[in-house]
C-alpha cells in the first residue's frame, strides 16, 4: 500500500497506519476493511474488479467471494454519509470509491490512477435518442458503432470497444470519472434525432483529465447523406485530437458502406440478437440480414454477420451440416472483393476457423482486420481465441489482454476470457486458467464453454468435486455438449485438445 492520505467527504484515510478517521475521529474497521479500502482509494475513483481486490487483500489465499462482501458491506456502514454513497457496484466488474477530494499519495500511486500515458485513448459514449419514438434507440446506437469503427481505424489511436462504452447508456455521466473507468484521455457525446426523411446529430469532445469541452458541432442533414456526416464527424474528432494527422489517416477512416441505407438500417436492427450469440435469438436476426442482402448482394457485415448467426446454430443448436456449410459459405463471401471492414474480416476468420477447416486462411483474416484496424476488439478476440486452441498460447494471451484493456465492461469479454484460459492451460498455469475461466463464466452465465474450460482447470488443480459440479453445470446448460463435438470445432491441435479432453473425462463430460 502506498503511503500518504486520501481524503473524501467527511472521511479521511491515512494510509501510512493504515486508519480511517470521520470529522478527525478515529472509525472502528477490521484490518481486513482497511485493506479493501486502501485498495479503493488508491485506485483513484476508478473500479477495481474484485478479483483483484481479493488479490490483493488475500494475497497468495484462496478466498471465496463472500469474504470480500463481507468487507465491502462493512465498509459501507462504516462510510454512511445519510446523504451519498461513496462506495459504488459496477454491475459485473467490481467496486468504485466516489467523491474523492484530495490525494496525498507517492509518486507511484499518483501515476497509476492517470488515464493511460503514451497513445491517445477515447471512448465513444452512447448517443442520447431525441427521437419521439424510443424505437428509434438502435439508429443513434448504430451510428455510434459506426463512428468507433472509423476511430478504430487511426493506428495512433486506442479506441475503447463499444460494449463497454454502452456501460453508460441511459446514465448520467461525469467525465473525470468515467474517464478513469475506462482509462481514456477522451470522450465522444451526442445526440441523435431522427424525423422524416431526416437527421440532426450534435456531438461534443470532452477532455476526460478536465472536463473541458474540446470541441462541438451540429448537423443538419437528409438521411441520405447520413454517411458523409459520419465521415465528417469522425474526422471533426480526429483533427480535434491530433491536428497534424496525415493525410493517409483521414483515408483510413473510410470504410465499404452497403449501396443502399434500408441494408444499412437492417444489419443495425439484426445487431443485437447477433451479438446475444444465442443460437435461438439467431433466428430473429437471420431474416433481417436476408433481408439486408436481398437489397445489396454484396454487403459484407451482414455476410459476416450472418455466418456466425449460421455457427452458433451449427455449434449450440444440433451440429447441423446445413448451418455448418452457410456459416463457411457467408463468411467467404464478405471477404469477397477484399473487404475493408475489420469486424467483418474477423467475423469470418473466426468462422472459417471453427467450421471451414482452414487455419491459414483464418490467420490471414485476422491479420488482415488488425493492420486495417489495430483497435478492432473482433479481430483481437477472435484471433486470441484460435490462437489459444493452435498452442500459440504467448500470442493469444496478448490479443486477449489487449482486448479486456480495451474493452473492460465488454459483454463479449468471455472471448478473451475464454482464450486466456486455454492459453493458460496449455502452458501448465491451471490456476490462471481456473481464474479466465471463472471470469469467462462471469461474462457470460448463459454460454457453456467458460464452465467447461473452468473443469478442465479445476481437474487438474486437483478440485475434482468442484469439477464435476462445473462439468454438470455445462450440461445444463448445453445438454447435447460432448468431447466429440467440441472437437469439431476447436481440435485443430491435437496436442492442446487432447489434454483437454482428458481432463473432461475425469471430470464427467461423455465422449459421445
């Protein structure tokens, strides 16, 4: 713990004993509590995940999580100020101190609570929908992904993935705070109206260090020429960020858009059962990228889309060739042409890794969207995740941790998670990849693969009971899951999967 005092509200913590005072009078807490504390406060006012707080707290222990929520309700007793609440949930993350005054902290301490150093960061939070029709929330949504993606394209600059900005929809926001959450140097705000036949977006660049704004511009425009605001706002941002940005640059922003905006406008409203990854929610979004294609044949996210729809119903929903055949037939059709959308060409590496049988195709895919867009959080995960199950654990794990830097409260993180975890298997770290897999498991409750990995970990950390119970919890969820099938999938390597495979067996996962 670093020395010094943090001071906020009433309260006052002096690290250096540690003791915690209210009003300059001494307040009763466990050591334990302390700890936590002191953890919190040094963090600045961002989250702390709770993995780490047990970490850190019970260093080198193995500690169920209830003992950490025995502290934090402790704590908040402790820190009652009738009036606000400066210890705060981040649903499915962790804990964050609020209402921080003034620190006394070393040198040391003081740099870790600054938003990342070096490359600028931003994140683009949420745009307010003005419309009348509350329907209308997956427009601004979708153009909002649109404006990441062209972010995303500027190799100088880390972009924040878009899950994890949408933590913030519907809230109200301080900067400096979510700015420290996320570890960003900027933030993107705005607005969306739709009516008739047109669109008027306002948007404003927020120094996330200060609060100040930047920069801010309205437009008034027809729907059709909804693109070119895009375009102009990304580069409005870009400029605003790096003024001396080359040429070269600006043209990277652009990217292939479908001929026609009612494709544009299916693909957003297919997105979200796309990204549930469900097999059953797959089929509200197949007939609307159908649709999308019927009106532009050659428009690659919704062929990318579509295969991992195909996939999911191929690997979660009976193992049907069909679904197998359309999920490799839509991928090689968005890379067509040579696509220039990063998630599209991701999408499909991934795709035609699991299910066409052809890794070298699928390593191409993913270096492909990387050099086009090193922030793109598909083409980090999706690569990290075929990586892992190819035995090229050092790579996977840095795609992976470069993801979850990127993308902290993304509902997709379990990717990542997941690759982590079989990485961390292969190398023999069975407790690191218990971890990933716990965390994996976190992400995403309703997926079966995270309680698969965690028994395999949990087998050879020697945990056979709890083994079983992650096995049986996989089965649950997914009845028809077995090692045959999986190995469909994800067996490329023989040796990785092997291990696996044995470690599954003990634990009580049938062969067949």
């Amino acid at each position: 713990m670093h020395t010094g005092e943090i001071r906020f509200g009433r309260f006052r913590l002096d690290l250096d004993r540690p003791a915690l005072f209210r009003d300059g009078a001494p307040v009763r807490l466990g050591g334990r509590a302390l700890a936590v504390l002191g953890v919190l406060a040094e963090a600045g006012g961002r989250t702390v995940d709770k993995h780490d707080l047990l970490a850190r707290v019970w260093p080198g222990a193995t500690v169920e999580e209830n003992n950490l929520q025995v502290q934090i309700s402790t704590l908040r007793k402790a820190l009652d100020d009738h009036d606000r609440n400066h210890l705060v949930t981040v649903s499915g993350r962790g804990y964050r101190l609020v209402g921080l005054d003034t620190l006394t902290l070393s040198d040391d301490a003081r740099t870790a609570t600054d938003p990342q150093p070096g490359a600028p960061s931003i994140a683009v939070l949420p745009f307010v929908n003005l419309s009348s029709d509350p329907e209308q929330d997956y427009y601004a949504d979708g153009i909002v992904e649109d404006i990441i993606t062209g972010l995303a394209r500027i190799k100088w600059l880390q972009v924040i993935a878009r899950n994890s900005s949408f933590a913030y929809k519907g809230k109200s926001v301080d900067a400096k705070l979510v700015g420290k959450d996320l570890g960003v140097r900027y933030l993107l705000e705005g607005s969306v109206r739709k009516a008739g036949g047109r669109v008027r977006i306002t948007a404003q660049l927020v120094d996330a260090t200060s609060g100040v704004q930047l920069w801010a511009e309205r437009y008034d425009r027809g729907l059709d020429d909804i693109f070119l605001v895009q375009d102009e706002l990304t580069l409005s941002v870009i400029g605003a960020i790096e003024p001396s940005l080359r040429k070269a640059e600006i043209e990277r922003v652009r990217r292939t858009r479908p001929d026609r905006l009612d494709a544009y406008d299916l693909v957003l409203r297919a997105l979200p059962s796309v990204y549930s990854m469900m097999d059953k929610r797959a089929a509200d979004a197949i007939p609307l990228l159908w649709q999308a294609l019927a009106i532009d044949p050659d428009y690659a996210r919704a062929h990318a889309l579509l295969a991992w729809c195909h996939h999911f119903r191929f690997s979660r929903g009976g193992m049907d060739n069909e679904d197998r055949a359309a999920a490799v037939e839509h991928a090689r059709a968005a890379i067509t042409g040579g696509s220039d959308d990063a998630a599209a060409l991701a999408i499909s590496g991934l795709v035609i890794w699991f299910d066409g049988e052809d890794p070298e195709t699928a390593l191409d895919l993913f270096d492909r969207a990387l050099a086009i867009s090193p922030s793109d959080i598909f083409a980090l995960s999706c690569s990290a995740v075929a990586l892992a199950w190819m035995g090229e654990t050092d790579l996977a794990i840095q795609r992976s941790e470069h993801a979850l830097r990127l993308s902290p409260f993304d509902s997709l993180s379990y990717m990542s998670y997941d690759a982590l975890s079989v990485a961390h298997f292969d190398a023999g770290r069975f407790e690191k990849a218990r971890e990933a897999a716990q965390r994996a498991s976190e992400s995403n409750p309703q997926f079966s693969v995270p309680p698969i990995l965690l028994s395999a970990a949990l087998e050879r950390l020697g945990r056979h009971n709890e083994a079983k119970a992650a096995a049986s919890h996989a089965l649950a969820l997914n009845p028809g899951f077995t090692i045959g099938s999986y190995r469909v999938t994800v067996g490329r390597m023989t040796r990785v999967f092997d291990a696996f495979a044995d470690a599954w067996r003990r634990a009580g996962i049938p062969d067949s």
